[in-house]
C-alpha cells in the first residue's frame, strides 16, 4: 500500500501540468473587473487567489474537495462509537482530494501520533508568559519558537529542487499538526487551570486526546472534533488563510507561517465572532431575568434590537446565502446533546424567529445564521468559559486547511504575492474627478 506521501507524490505530479498549462497558454484571460470599490473594500469579493482545498459556495456553503460538509461527515471514517469524523481523516482528504480508506486513516493515525511529542523548550516558553497573558499571543509564540525544527528550512538551505519544496513542507506540516492539540491544552491549564497539565495518551486520535487534555469527557471528544473539521478552511481570501498564504509566498516555512495566520485570526473583526455571539446571549439572558422568552416576547426584542440600529450577532454572512451549514451540524449536535440547555433554548428560539424578521426588515442579504452563533454556546456547555481561549479552539483547526494549501502551493510553485498599490489621487484621476471637484 502507498504511503500517505506517496500518494501524494503521484496527484501533485499529475496535478503540475495543468497549472503549467493555464500559465503558458492562458494566462492573459481575464477573470475578474477591480474596480475601486473593491480596491478600497478590502477587495472583498475579488476573484484574485487560487486554491483547490475549498471552496465557499454562496448556496450550498463550504466544500472541502468538492464534498459538501454533511458529505465529509458522512463519508470520512469515524472512531468506533463515535458520531464524528477523525480529524486525522479530514486533512488526509484536504491534501490528496481522496477519502482514506481504512488502511491510509492507520498510517495518517500513526503519523500524527508519533510526530506529537512537545520539545521541552516550548513548555519553556509558554510558561515563561505572564499570567494574564492572552491565549492568542501564548500560541502564536509557542508555534513559532518550533521554526527551529523546520525541516523545510535544512532542505532548502541545503540546495534542495524547487519541486520538491513540498516534500520538506509536508514534514512540517504533519510534525506541527501533531503537536498543536498538546499545545492549545497547555496552554489552557497554564492560564486557567493552575498549571494542572494532564499529559497527552498515544493511543487516542487528534480530538478524542484534544479532550482528554482539556479533562473533558464525552462527548466532548466528538465536541472537539466537530469543531475542528468545520473550521479547518474557509477557501484562501479570509485573513486567517490570506495572511498564511501570504507569509508561506515568501517561502517561510510553516511555522513562521502558521504563526501568523494565528495572528490575523485574533483579530476581533476576523475570529472573536462567536465570543461576541455568547456574549450578547448572555446578556439577553440577564435582561429577561434567566427565563425562557416565548416566541412573541423574542420577536418583539429582535425587533427592539434592529430598530435601535444594532445588528442580531451569528445572523448574515458575506457570501453565504442560507443557513451556514457549520451552524447546521452543530444545531444537530445541540439538539441531541444540548437540548435541556438555557442558552441553547435561547438560540434554539432566535433560529425560529430572526430570519422571517431579517427578510421582512428587507436590509439582510443573508438572514440566515452562520457557524459563530452556535460554537461558543457549545463550548459554553462543556465547561470552556474562558472567551478567549475559543480562538485558540479555532486556530488549531483552521491550521489544518492551511497547512494543506501550503504543500501545495509549493508543489505547484506559486510565486512570491505582489500585487501593486495606487495612491488616492491616482484613483481620482482613474475616476474622472477633477481637482477643482476635491
């Protein structure tokens, strides 16, 4: 049987003519207008970057290789009694665009479970942060302290083949993915749990030790592994990839990479949107003395919230245009697991009751909820009440999808990223607008 590399080898061989092709022979096809709103818009919406890992489809939500998300929690392997899939199993399919079979998810397992051990300096330096320190700034340092480690770095400097730079990146990748799990939870029983570490069992997958980790039992594996397949990509525009991608053109290994897709995601206009969606629960909550609102009372507050110019949080997204179906299997989940739940009784009523007011109100594009007004509840739940530990939760599973694309992005040798920039008054001028009009 092929190993996990090997099999790699083979779609990446196959995979280099057709980019060489749409290079040489098509290159000067137009794909997209900029136009300045988009050049001072943040470029939202250009079509301007290339990745095969996933795709955000305004109808049918995030694919990963093609597979719709319910299609990749169907179909990729899960551990026995399980409800959801390996973690392990869903970069497999991210990096060769293949289901594994029982036999490739083994290796994957053993590959993971061998590669996960920390160096002791990295517990050096995560102990060496203050106590108040932020999570976000703990990880991202953790993360890139093991640049030391790149085997991406030894390759190149010692005159390795452009071609192969994808060999030594996929090294890093696995041996960082690995380790990132340790890390997060480390982190979490330094800052909030006294220091109290529970070490790391060989014998679990990624999620199901994540738990063991964070001392949580089940379903708090299947918890985990939920959360870190639904956000481990969201197609390469979001800040989080953008900036991985970005860095990796650079040719910096995956850790420096890595590192700071982390910091773009904390951001709070990038990856604290599910604190913010808790957080306003909750103060709901306050506000209706802790009881269960019935439907008209939710309403007539839905109601009260946008006349008064404020925004409903979880509910729209920039691209999708129906429920986020992140936020459909977590709704599953909740309903099962979480049912008795008063927060998830509250978010169980604003899902019945906001998307006819959002379409009646007519301002909404997408009126629909999206992944951040569920996740932080689920956490809630299962004892994670620390706000700003979710987006540690998060980076470890979007660096999953971006440790794909930068195996292949070097495969396919994608260039250094150097777009150009205009000044004001070049865009006035592009416009038609006349000085005597400033």
């Amino acid at each position: 049987m092929k190993t996990f590399k090997e099999t790699l080898a083979e779609k990446i061989e196959a995979w280099r003519p057709r980019t060489e092709r749409l290079i040489k022979e098509y290159g000067d096809v137009e794909v997209d207008k900029v136009t300045i709103g988009k050049i001072l818009g943040g470029m939202r919406g250009l079509k301007c970057l290339a990745t095969d890992i996933s795709y955000l489809d305004p109808n049918e939500g995030i694919r990963y290789r093609g597979y719709t998300l319910q299609e990749v929690f169907k179909k990729l392997p899960k551990p026995p009694g399980s409800e959801m899939p390996y973690v392990e199993g869903v970069f497999y399919l991210l990096v060769t665009g293949e289901m594994p079979n029982e036999k490739e998810l083994e290796h994957v397992l053993d590959e993971f479970s061998k590669r996960r051990i920390l160096p002791r300096y990295v517990y050096e330096v995560i102990d060496s942060f203050p106590c108040c320190s932020h999570p976000m700034s703990i990880f991202s340092t953790a993360i890139l302290t093991m640049g030391r480690e790149s085997f991406f770095v030894k390759k190149y400097h010692a005159g390795v083949s452009k071609k192969d730079y994808w060999e030594s990146t996929f090294e890093d990748a696995l041996n960082l993915l690995a380790k990132l799990p340790e890390i997060g939870a480390y982190i979490y029983a330094k800052l909030y749990r006294d220091g109290k570490r529970i070490h790391s069992n060989p014998d679990l997958d990624f999620g199901a030790n994540f738990a063991h980790m964070m001392g949580k039992e089940k379903p708090y594996d299947d918890v985990s592994r939920m959360h870190f397949i639904i956000h481990s990509d969201h197609e390469s525009g979001n800040v989080s990839a953008h900036t991985g991608h970005l860095v990796g053109s650079s040719l910096s290994d995956v850790y420096l990479s890595i590192s700071s897709m982390v910091n773009g995601l904390a951001g709070p206009l990038h990856g604290l949107a599910n604190q913010e969606v808790l957080r306003w629960l909750q103060q709901l909550m306050d506000r209706m003395g802790g009881k269960i609102p019935n439907e008209e009372e939710m309403k007539q507050f839905v109601w009260d919230t946008l006349n008064s110019g404020q925004v409903i949080p979880g509910y729209g997204h920039a691209v999708l245009r129906k429920t986020d179906p992140r936020y459909a299997l977590q709704r599953e989940f909740s309903l099962k697991h979480l049912k008795e739940d008063p927060l998830f009784k509250y978010v169980d009523m604003l899902y019945k009751v906001v998307p006819p007011i959002l379409k009646e109100q007519g301002k909404a594009k997408n009126p629909w909820p999206n992944v951040d007004a569920q996740s932080g509840i689920i956490q809630w739940h299962y004892g994670i009440t620390e706000y700003d530990f979710y987006t540690v939760l998060f980076g470890i599973g979007r660096a999953i999808g971006i440790t794909a694309n930068l195996i292949w992005d070097r495969a396919l040798g994608y260039p250094l990223e150097r777009p150009k920039s205009l000044t004001t008054e070049m865009l006035e001028e592009i416009a038609g607008i006349n000085k005597s009009d400033k």
